[in-house]
C-alpha cells in the first residue's frame, strides 16, 4: 500500500531534521551532558549538604526536575530557532515552501524534531541525575504529558524566533537575556513558597514556575502549583503558538528578501 504523499513529506522532513542533531551529537548531546554534571556536582552535592531538605525532599532531588526542564526547553528552542533560521540563512528552506506540503505539516515536522530533541536532552539529565542521587518517577503520565507539552511549547517559540531573528546575534539574545533569565527565576533552585508575598505573586507571572512544578510533580509527587490546571493552561498556550506558527509561514513572515 502506498503512502500518502503528505505522510511521507511529512516524515522525509522530520527525519531530515532528526538526522542533522544525531548526527552532531557533540554539539547536541555532550554539551548539556557537561553542564548538568556540574549544575549536579556544585549545586546539589557540595551546595546541597548545607541547604536543609526543600519541601521534604533532599536538596539535590528538589532541584533535578528543574534542571531537566531547563535543558528541555532550551535545547527544543534552540534547535528549532536555528534549523529555521540557518535555512533562511543558507535559501534551502525555500526547497520545502515550493513543496506540494501544506504549511501545518511544515511547522509540525520543524516543531516535532526539535521537541524530539528536547526530549532526548531531559531523559539524559535525568540518567545524570540518577547518578547523583536516587530518582524515582512518581506518576509516569503527568512526567510525560509535561515533557511532550513543554518541548512542543518551546519547540514552537523556537520556529517564531528562527522567523523573527535577522541574524545569529538575535538567536543569542533570545536564549541568553529572555529563556534563561526566566527559568532560573521559574523555582528550578528555590521554593516559591519561600518568597516574600509580592515577589511570590509577581512569581505566578511567569509560565517556568508553572513547568517545573509539574515536572517536579512528575518525579516527586508534590507541587506548588495544581500540576492538572498547568497541564491545561500549557497545552492551550502550545496550541495557540503552533497555530501562530502555520499562520506566519503561510504569510510569509520573515521567509521572503
């Protein structure tokens, strides 16, 4: 039985996305195998046997599920933002807007390899974790559903800053001065609960807390914030980006001289 031509365009652009991180995996694997290593070693051993137990857990198992979302998020940014951008760069992402395609199959083949790759990273930090520590995985279903939302989440943020960057400066200043920024103030090293009141409430602002929350209720158990009303919220959010996502490729938006 012959595939549908949609199906296999779909699946020839994904892998080709795919391919090009597997292949380099010195620059896609290694890197946060490296970072986590010492985010592990300084902050959660050397750190973590000053620092009293966070919300009844060890040190070292309250900062793990942040990590892994931090390493999540920006490895799914990441890549989708220069796979989009390097082809504009490079006019070999004209090859796949004169294909028969339609522009939701694009955005999801470029959104779903760098949420792939999202993935891959966060289950690499936590085998790094487990190393360090004891891991278990307190509901299976919530630590999935969040890893895929997320990824798919940033993945998408990532195809809207490969469109908007003019060049490679502006995908710097996105992850340097924008993500990171809002992940390490997203509860990763620190109990929200532990704020004073405003800077508790300003904390609800931003949508890390509400990410790293229910991953650590993935793998922990416990949350700060109801990890079922975040899944809700994220997934709406992800949904409106990816639809943001096809609406610009359709028009054009940074695609064209």
């Amino acid at each position: 039985m012959t595939a549908h031509p949609v199906w296999t365009g779909f699946i020839t652009l994904l892998r080709r996305e795919v391919n090009r991180y597997i292949r380099r995996p010195q620059n896609t694997f290694i890197p946060p195998i490296i970072t986590n290593v010492l985010y592990f070693s300084v902050f959660g051993v050397i750190l973590g046997e000053r620092i009293d137990a966070v919300a009844g857990v060890p040190y070292i198992l309250f900062i793990l599920p942040g990590l892994v979302v931090l390493g999540a998020i920006g490895n799914a940014f990441e890549n989708a933002s220069f796979s989009v951008f390097h082809g504009r760069w490079n006019r070999y992402i004209e090859e796949p807007l004169t294909s028969p395609l339609p522009y939701h199959v694009l955005v999801a083949a470029y959104v779903g390899s760098s949420a792939g790759r999202g993935v891959l990273v966060a289950i690499l930090i936590a085998i790094i974790g487990a190393v360090f520590t004891p891991v278990g995985v307190a509901n299976v279903a919530i630590l999935a559903a969040f890893a895929v939302v997320i990824t798919l989440l940033f993945a998408a943020f990532g195809v809207l800053g490969g469109l908007w960057a003019d060049d490679f400066d502006d995908l710097t200043v996105m992850t340097q001065f924008i993500l990171r920024p809002l992940v390490f103030f997203g509860g990763v090293f620190y109990s929200i609960r532990e704020l004073p009141p405003l800077l508790y409430q300003v904390s609800l602002l931003n949508p890390m807390i509400y990410m790293v929350n229910g991953v650590r209720y993935g793998f922990l158990g416990i949350s700060e914030i109801d990890p079922y009303v975040s899944l809700v919220v994220l997934t709406m959010l992800t949904m409106a980006v990816i639809g943001l996502d096809v609406l610009l490729v359709r028009r054009g938006y940074g695609l064209t001289a």
